[in-house]
C-alpha cells in the first residue's frame, strides 16, 4: 500500500511537470517581445503541486527585476485538481490526448480574444511529458487480486473516475470491470455515466450505491445532535432522496 501512496510509478509527477510546463510558457510569452498579446490580469491557468501548501494558493510572481518576468498575481493548486488530470482520464490514445492538450483555455487577450495552449505551441512537449503515464497501471490486491489504478481527478471540479484507457483494459482482459466513481452519486455516478461511459461508449451492466443509516436519517431531516438517534421515521422520508 505504501509504494502506491508513496509516488507510485510517478503518474502524478509527471501531470505536475506537464501543467507546469504550461504554466511557464506562459509566462515565458508574457516577456517576449513578439507575444500573444495576453493579459497577465486575465490568465486562468495555474500552477500545482502534489502537497496541500496553503501559503502557494494565492501567491504574486515575477518579482524581482525584468530577468524574473512579469509580476503578476497566481496561484498553486493541488496537482489531482490539475484540468491534465482530468484530460489523461478522457484520453482515448495518444494523439487524442495531444489534442485535448491543444484544446486547454489559457486566458484572455487585452481585446478579449481567447488563448489556447495550441496558441502556445505547448501541446507535443506536455503530451511526451505523459508518455508512461497515459499507461494503466497494473497492481495486485491484498487478496491477490488484479486491480487496475489509474488517474485520479477530483468529482467536484471534474469527472471523478479512472481512465477510459484502464476501464478499456481491464474489459479486453476479464469478463467484468468493477470500477468506482468518486464523491456522492449526484457527483461521480451521474458523470461517470454521462460523461464518461457516453464518451467511450459504455454500457454498465450494473450499479452499487453505497448508501447508510445515518445518512438516510440526516436526509429525512434529523439534526446533526440527531444523527445517532434511531429513527425510522428519518430514515423512511431519506430514501426518497436515495430513490433519486
């Protein structure tokens, strides 16, 4: 468990070494004299980095005279919440990956005209950054099982499942894939099921919700002093919104 808590085969790193790389020729083009014209006031991309580091979340860079760049207002985010992550999980090769890399929004102009990482030239060297991590990775359970894992981008702020390529593996080597969809059903099932499987044209032939008692009761109206109070009353009026 520790090897893949602990760097794992480096999947993560080089996700943070793509959206990064981006981040710099950003602002490599802000100090050129023949740039994109954009606005530093007006750039959406920001760096990451796999730590939690409050500090980095809103930072001022560029400081520190003209051989340091242009100063101006960013930020760290965390390197799962990175919108590569979410490509490397709906890329279905390596060339509909360079693709969607081309395809990122950067920031806005000073006449509002939008910038692409392709407008950036960016799209090939942030692709062959990910050339071992597009790969599924193949592990064994603690049961001696085979699992594949694979990609890790947030439900909330993106899809919150694996990769197409690994849950495409995982059906051309078994009979049946059991996979998770991240957060709440109203956040991972209903994007695995409408964004995912209808991108990669899959049919699940089955559904676990997870759902318990507490839960149910606290969604039937029970206070959080309450929720460790039997009540079937709760629990019958919060499955109407597990029914959903």
């Amino acid at each position: 468990m520790e090897d893949i808590n602990l760097h794992f085969t480096g999947d993560f790193n080089a996700v943070e070494k793509a959206n990064n790389l981006l981040a710099a020729l950003i602002d490599n083009n802000l100090q050129k004299v023949e740039n994109l014209n954009l606005d530093p006031r007006a750039i959406f991309w920001k760096r990451v980095i796999d730590m939690n580091d409050r500090a980095l979340r809103q930072i001022t860079i560029g400081l520190g005279g003209t051989a340091n760049g242009i100063p101006r207002e960013d930020g760290f985010n965390i390197t799962p919440a990175s919108e590569i992550m979410a490509i490397l999980c709906m890329a279905t090769g390596f060339e509909d990956l360079k693709e969607r890399m081309g395809n990122i929004f950067v920031g806005f102009t000073f006449d509002k005209k939008p910038v692409f990482a392709r407008d950036l030239k960016a799209e090939n060297a942030m692709a062959i950054l990910l050339k071992d991590a597009i790969k599924p990775n193949l592990v064994q359970t603690l049961e001696k099982n085979p699992a594949i894992i694979h990609g890790g981008p947030f439900a909330n702020i993106a899809q919150g499942t694996n990769t197409i390529l690994a849950t495409k593996m995982g059906l051309s080597l078994s009979e049946y894939v059991v996979t998770e969809a991240g957060f709440g059903a109203d956040l991972g099932a209903e994007k695995f099921l409408n964004i995912k499987c209808a991108a990669a044209n899959l049919s699940p032939s089955a559904v676990v919700l997870v759902a318990t008692i507490r839960a149910l009761r606290h969604h039937g109206g029970a206070l959080p002093d309450e929720l460790n109070t039997p009540s079937l009353e709760k629990v019958q009026k919060g499955i109407a919104n597990l029914d959903k």
